[in-house]
DNA sequence: CTGAAAGCGCTAACAG
DNA sequence: CTGTTAGCGCTTTCAG
C-alpha cells in the first residue's frame, strides 16, 4: 500500500495536521521541520491521494473548459486546450473538458453541470464567454471563471488580445501593398471577435483615407461554407476588391476556393488574408497571411488567473497579450489585370 | 446544503447500502424499491459526490488520455478527444488529457502518473501505443487500458481500423486514373501508420502488376517539412512521378506546396493524395484525396471497450472500425505534358 | 507555531 | 434481498 499522511507524520515525527500544513502549502511552519517533512516525503514516496482531499476539502481540484461544439473541431480550442494543460501541468489541478451545443441554453443548465462536476473553477471561451446570463448565475453560484476574449464587461478576469489592433494591421498591410479596394468577411454574429475585426477594417481604412465600401462587407459566420458564399459575392460585384480579408482562416481558405474556382490566381488576380493563424495557414499554398492569436497563451494565462481567482476572490484581472501578423504568400501588390 | 445520500435513504425509506446499490446498478434490489429510491433521488435533486465515491470506493471515475506532445497540435488528436469525451459523457467518468514528450521514457514515469492521477483507465494512442514497455508495466500495475492503431500484439483492447487496405484503395485509385508512376512519402519509423500505409502501397502496385521501383519511396515523419523536402527529392527524379501518394495530409501539403513552388498545377501536372481527412484536406485547394480516418469513432469505442474491461478485466477486444476514402480535386488522369 | 479528534459522503464487509 | 457499521485519507475546527 501506498503511504499515507500518517506515515509521513510518523516518519518526520510530527502531526498529521503539520503534514497538511506543508501540503498546502500554509506559511505557518518553522523551516526545520518544513524541511524535515519534506524529506519524508520523498523518501516515502508519497502522493496525497486527491480523493482524500477533495472530499475533506470541499474541492475537487478540477478545472473545466466550457466550450460549443462547431467550435469542439476548430483548431482554435485545440491549442486553447494545450494551454490550459500546460497550465495545469504544475499545479494540483485537473483540467476536464466540457463541449456544450452553443443552441443549448447553458445558463439553465450550468446548476446541473456544477452539482454534477463540481469544479473549482471555470474557463470559458466564446461564445459562451458572452452570455451574460451564464456569468451572472455562476457569479451567484459564487464559482470562479475566467473567460476568453470575452467582450462582456461583467467579467472580472477575462484574457485576450486587441483583436480590433490586429485586424486593422492586417487591413494596413493590404492599404501598403496599395490595394484600394478591400472586402471583408465578417465572423458570426455574437462573438466580440466580429465586431473588433470589423471595427478593425474599418478603422485601417479611415486612417489610410480610403472611403468605406459598404457593398465590400459581407456577412460571414467562420465556416469555410460562408466564406465560399461570401466571396462569390464579392467577386462578382461590378468592381470586384483586390483584396479579401475574412474574420478568420477557415473563411479566408473558402474564398482562396473560390478564387482557384474561377481560375485566379492568388495573390496575382486577388490577396486574401485570414485571421486566427491555425495549421491551414500554413500548409495552404501559397501560405496564408495572417493573425497569430495567442490561443495556448490565452489558454494559459487563464487558468493562473482563475487559480490565483481560487485564493483570492477579489481579484480582477484584464490582460491583453501580444500577437503577431504573419505575411505570406497569399498577399501581394495588386496585380495589372 | 445538497442532498446526501443518507438523506434518500430517509426519503424512501430505506438503508443507505440499498441506496448506493441502486447509484451503482447492482440488480440485486427489488424493483419497487428500486423505483421509490429513483423517486426520491429525483425529488431530492440527489448528486452523488465523486470524491466520496472515489474515496471509498478506491476508484478516481477518471479515464486518462495519453498522447505525444507533437502529436498534440494535430488536428488527429482534437477528433479522437471529441469521441472521448462522446463515451464519457453518459458515464460518471471524466477524460482527463495528458500530453506527454515522446521523447521522454513513458514506461519510466508512468508509475509516478498513475500515482498522482490515479486514473481507472488510459486509453493510449501511438506513438505511446506502441510502447512494448509502457504496456507491459501498465499490467503490471493492473491498470486497465485501451490503445488506438497499436501495431504490438499485447494489448488486448485495440480500436483500429484496416489502414493498409485503405492505402491499397487510395493507391488503387490513382492506378485506375491511369497513373503508373507513383510517389509515395512514408510516415514515421515507430508507427504501425507507417508499415501499413507503405505496405497497401507495395500491395496496390502488385496487384495492378505495377513494379514497385524503390526511387519512388522517399522517407517522411508525417511533417509539412518532409512532405516538401520528399517532393524535392521526387520531382527531381529524370523520371518523375505523375502521382504522389503522401502518408498523412500534412505531408501532402508539403508535396502540394512543392509543386506550388515549381509551377506545377495539382492535379493537371501532379496529382497528390494524403491520409487521415484531416480538416485542412477540405479547406485547401484543390481538395485533396485522401482517406477519413475514424478518429471520433476510435476515441469513443477504445473508452467504451476500456470501461467495460474494468468491469471484465479478461475482456479481449479488436476493433476494426470502417474508413472512408475521400476523392476530391487533388487527383485526376494523368496529364499530357 | 503545533496537535488531537471529529468528520467530509460514500462503499463494502458482514450479518441477517 | 436488505441493513449496520467501520473505514477510505485527508482537512479542519478548536485547543494549547
């Protein structure tokens, strides 16, 4: 059998409750017998058994990750997913993950979810991360959240990155290479990351002086399907753009579709330009340019936020994190054709 | 406070033991009975509490799921969690994910993993499925597991599904186009994908009484990278392919972008094939022909399979899933040029 | 700063 | 088929 905290006490010939004491890391331990205790337990060999601890403890050292499931098979949760382990990795804590079908209505059935589960914190991103309702009962609930790129201000911890910055980078880079015409697909309604991307769009416009096409902004909701659609009409306008930014990858590989369907050339008859920096990005040819967001380190980030959100629940935390254009192949001067 | 299982118990009138004989599907309880408990455990809004069940009950109701860190980013894993978590979730298990460096001594570390997590069951998939030495301690330790395309003979739940059949049809497929030399990049050393894969090669070629020329075979390790540097060495060839049939879709991209590179269209100047189905084979352009591999289906039943053998530890199970070959755009007759 | 003892909520012998 | 009772291994009052 496996030692147990007794054992341990008994090794380092101190009581049960010091061992705890040590365990949870409490300040209130002289040095000796601290270091007298952690000697034992490595030379025991022992692990505290999590079981033990949650039952006695009140808390299951489990954290969850809410999200829905169009977005389950996007590589955007994936390295979401990557980042909470790694943050995981150095702590008690467990990650689990739990798809939920965004039509569903989380708010009514997060009661049931906690009961069941019982996590000590949870992570969420959109669009889950945007429902107000949600955030107000697990306020009530009195669980710590951290969302991602949440655009709700309800939300006392809440990750990402200046997603309208990006956008309007990406746009500024097409502005330099001198294209004037520029369509843009938008994401799905809902989530903060079409508005910013949008505003974004725009805001890259206005400062370049170039007027604002309405005509050029097409309703995308992330799948390749729309940005296919999307681009269909876009290039059959009168005066078609030079230029297509869609609000993410998927979106701007449908309209390289289309593109390649019609017999042009990417970038030489039309530049596209992404958004999200996911695999396809780069194993597509030409290479995609596009925005890397910071998924893992979102991902990351939140769950130390959350944790430290565990220890202190006043805490709130706003943090932006750096991201990076990638320009590659699909984006070039406009052609002469 | 929630309700405990002691509270049911008064509820219907009964003794706590015929309560948890119910919670845990014993039969032995007489159905009147058994329907009153069920009444009150609905009317009390009754959830048991893992940790207790955990606790006394000597087991964690965790599933753990062990993948290689590169393989960690691959679009293979996301879908083979999907179906995990699919299998978990009517069951009271929970996955929890453990990426772990594959250049790490698995079979050395395990016995500290299972200490800290305590899972009931793994469920491993290459290369880890492949480690003749992890599996043998993991019976050892009397720690039930399932393993995904395993190519060793020891493990006794194995979900798979017929890859060297279905390279065999993919290749079969670019014989009846008309192609008669055919480039293939393999995959990486360790894993069964490589062996099967090249072998439904070698046996497509036979049977269409094609000679196998080893020129044709050029080394890969299922990256974008050595797709391309496999495509150099084959396009370099004075008699270079008319076809290229690439191990995994990554690689096929790397081949795509080669071509890309050296001006060949896909398919009129080269066709290209890859395996798996990942999502870029849809979002690239053309689509590429390649094989679904049944990712979600495998992750589910290898949980399905594993939690049963906690039940039956002398459960032997093979599991040959169906796969679907996917032809699109990259493939065509070869042309004239 | 440290210890003794009382549970956390459930399962599993064992007895009927 | 059903109930009684003793833990599972840890945390946590409450004293000292």
């Amino acid at each position: 059998m496996a030692a147990r905290i007794e054992d341990v006490a008994a090794d380092a010939g101190v009581s049960v409750k010091t061992v705890s004491r040590v365990l949870n890391g409490y300040t209130n331990v002289r040095v000796k017998l601290r270091e007298r205790i952690e000697k034992s337990i490595r030379d025991l060999n022992y692990v505290p058994n999590a079981s033990a601890r949650s039952l006695a403890g009140r808390r299951s050292f489990l954290v969850a990750l809410l999200y829905d499931n169009p977005t389950a098979v996007s590589s955007y949760i994936m390295d979401v997913i990557v980042g909470v382990l790694e943050a995981c990795k150095e702590t008690p804590y467990n990650a689990v993950l739990h798809p939920f079908d965004a039509a569903d209505d989380l708010a009514a059935r997060i009661d049931g979810f906690v009961a069941h589960h019982r996590p000590d914190a949870l992570v969420l991103v959109p669009p889950h991360a945007n429902n107000a309702k949600l955030l107000q009962r697990l306020d009530e609930l009195d669980i710590r959240y951290a969302t991602i790129s949440s655009r709700l201000r309800e939300s006392s911890i809440d990750i990402g990155f200046d997603e309208r910055k990006a956008a309007e980078d990406i746009v500024a880079h097409l502005l330099s290479l001198g294209h004037q015409r520029i369509g843009h697909v938008t994401g799905l309604k809902g989530h903060g990351a079409r508005a910013w991307r949008r505003t974004g769009y725009r805001d890259a416009l206005r400062k370049a002086g170039v007027a604002y096409d309405a005509s050029l902004v097409v309703e995308g909701d992330f799948t390749f399907e729309s940005g296919l659609a999307a681009a269909r009409v876009l290039l059959d306008l009168d005066h078609p753009p030079t230029a297509i930014f869609a609000a993410n990858d998927d979106m701007a590989c449908g309209v390289m579709r289309e593109a390649y369907e019609r017999g042009l050339v990417v970038p030489d008859d039309l530049s596209v330009c992404g958004f999200d920096g996911t695999p396809v990005s780069q194993l597509i040819s030409p290479g995609l340019t596009t925005v890397r967001q910071p998924c893992r380190e979102m991902g990351c980030a939140a769950v130390q936020s959350v944790l430290q959100a565990i220890r202190d629940p006043s805490l709130h935390h706003q943090e932006r994190l750096p991201y990076q254009l990638k320009i590659r192949g699909s984006s070039a001067a406009p052609g002469t054709s």
